[in-house]
C-alpha cells in the first residue's frame, strides 16, 4: 500500500515570463502573475488577447479622495474630525463583459385612471410591444466574493470609459512601476460567461417590462448573438473607517479615485427627518381616508397606499444604524 506521500502529486504552475510561482487554486481558470503580469490560461476557453486591465491610482491618492469627500459631503463633514481610517485595501476584481442582441415580444396590462372625482374609474388597458436590443452586460468572474459595491463599481466603469491596457501588451517593468493590488483570479471560462450574460440580459428585460405594467401576460426573448466579450480587471479599493465604535466603508474606483457607495452613519438631524417624514405620511394617510369616506374611492385607495408605502419606508429608515448613499443606476 503506497503512503501518503507516494500517491499524491504537487503540480507547481509557474510564469512563462519571469519564471515566478502562480498563486492558484483548482478553480483558477486564468493566473496572472503578481511580479510581472503575464496570464496564463490554466483550463477552459480563455483568449489572452481579450483580457484587459485598468490601471489604478496609488493608497494616497485615494486617501485623498476619501478626505476630500469628508469635507463636501453635507453629512459627513459634520463628523469628519470623530472619523477614523481604520483599513485601506485595494484588489483587483476580474468581470466578463459583452454586448448581447435580443429581439422578442412582450404583452403586459395596466391600470389606468380616467376621470376625475365621482366619475373616475380604473381601466385595464392591455400593451403588445416588439423589441430588438442591444445591452451592454457584466458580470463578476468569480464563483464567490464580497459583493458591496462590485454592481456600482461595474455601472460607474461602463458610465466613465476609462483607459484600458492589453494585459498582453504591459510590460514587465510597466506592471512593476504600476499600484501593486493583488488580483482575484478569474474561475469561470468564456463559454459559461457568455451563457450566464445571456440569460441576465432576458432576466433584466424581462424585468423592464414587469416595470412597465401591473402584469405580464406573455414574454418571449430570443438571443441573436453575444458579442465583444472580454474579461476586464477593474481595480477597487474599499476605505473602512470607525466612527462611533462601528465601522462603516466607502468604496472608490481605482482609476481615478472617485467614491462610487458608502455606507454611512445615521446621525441625528437626518433620524429627524425621517420623524418629519413619517408624519407627513399620517398626514396624507388621513387625507385618503377622508376621500374615501366622501365616495373617491378610487383616487383616495392611491393617496392612502402612497402613505403606507412612504410610512413603511421611512420607518425602516428610522430604525436602522447606516444608510447607503451614492448607489445609482447607471446602466441596465
């Protein structure tokens, strides 16, 4: 019976380029070397020649970006001498990215208003529409990660167009003279991104149209083709701070610093507000009530599910210890 030691094989992956040991793991689909930065495929379809990366900013220059935000956003000014950096780190997140072309047909119902006071009344109006799209999607390369922020961090490339290298064309004394950022390797092949982008496309115009109308009654998409698909390195780097005793974060964009989300205290004046929120929506609450006491009730059935919903959110607000500020969408 062999031994342990005889059975098993230790494989050793190493850089064409500069001969350096590849940090992988068995599901490393590409390894990029962290001296020099020439990939190498380990298994699956990857074309090297479309693998593309970001430069990134240095650590300073994005503590800069962090302390200028401290002093011209209106909340966190009043705070910026209680705050505390407590960790600045920066990766190197791998996305697959593409174009993908649909065409399709979609039926959805809305209801309608027409009239006004006694005579109004609500109509069931029924939309067939045709499409032919073409939707920039991405998607994270990785099986598992931290997810906060990697969406904003994609929208905001995707809004901002920044300069992109070859990975293939930087040389070995340009990746050394660049931010050194550790990179998460990428673990899922070209032939499943574009499976997976795919179907998040028909996923989000399905969407849409469940947006558009109270229902949707048939959906029909069809993929014509996937195309300019590369994988893009998109450096991020996340600054947690305490404050308080909590620790809260902000994320930047590498490429030129800018904050793309953060989590943020909820201090006092702004817990007032949503105070002055949630009795607005008492307010207007009432108002619905009255309306359907008078025989509106259509119109005071809107005004009093405007309140609830405006109550129920403003409450949630209230009772929790951060908020979210500059998430956006920049793309669909």
């Amino acid at each position: 019976m062999e031994s342990p030691s005889q059975s098993q094989e230790t494989f050793e992956f190493r850089c064409e380029r500069c001969g350096s040991l590849l940090r992988v793991t068995p599901e490393t689909i590409v390894a990029i070397c962290n001296y020099c930065g020439h990939p190498a495929a380990l298994h699956g379809t990857v074309s090297l020649d479309r693998i593309f990366m970001v430069p990134s900013k240095s650590r300073e220059v994005i503590l800069e970006a962090f302390n200028r935000r401290l002093e011209k956003d209106a909340d966190m000014r009043r705070i910026r001498h209680q705050v505390q950096v407590f960790n600045i780190e920066g990766l190197y997140y791998p996305f697959w990215t593409a174009e993908v072309s649909m065409r399709g047909h979609a039926i959805y119902i809305r209801y309608e208003h027409r009239g006004s006071g006694k005579k109004a009344r609500l109509e069931r109006r029924r939309y067939e529409e045709d499409f032919n799209l073409s939707l920039p999607m991405g998607i994270m390369a990785r099986r598992q990660a931290l997810t906060f922020g990697l969406s904003d961090l994609l929208d905001y490339y995707r809004a901002s167009s920044p300069q992109e290298n070859r990975l293939l064309d930087i040389g070995e004394e340009d990746w050394r003279r660049g931010a050194h950022l550790n990179l998460l390797a990428p673990e899922f092949d070209e032939v499943e991104a574009t499976n997976r982008l795919a179907e998040d496309a028909v996923d989000a115009v399905r969407e849409e149209y469940k947006r558009k109308g109270q229902e949707l009654e048939f959906f029909s998409a069809q993929i014509e083709r996937v195309s300019k698909v590369k994988l893009i390195l998109l450096p991020l780097w996340r600054v947690t701070y305490a404050f308080r005793g909590s620790l809260f974060q902000i994320i930047h964009a590498g490429w030129d610093g800018k904050p793309i989300v953060a989590t943020e205290p909820i201090l006092m004046f702004r817990r007032l507000l949503y105070v002055l929120g949630s009795l607005l929506a008492c307010f207007i609450g009432g108002f619905g009530a009255i309306l359907l006491e008078r025989g509106y009730t259509e119109f005071g059935l809107i005004i009093f599910g405007l309140s609830v919903v405006m109550g129920f959110g403003l409450g949630r607000r209230l009772t929790a210890d951060i908020r979210i500020e500059g998430r956006r969408r920049i793309w669909a």
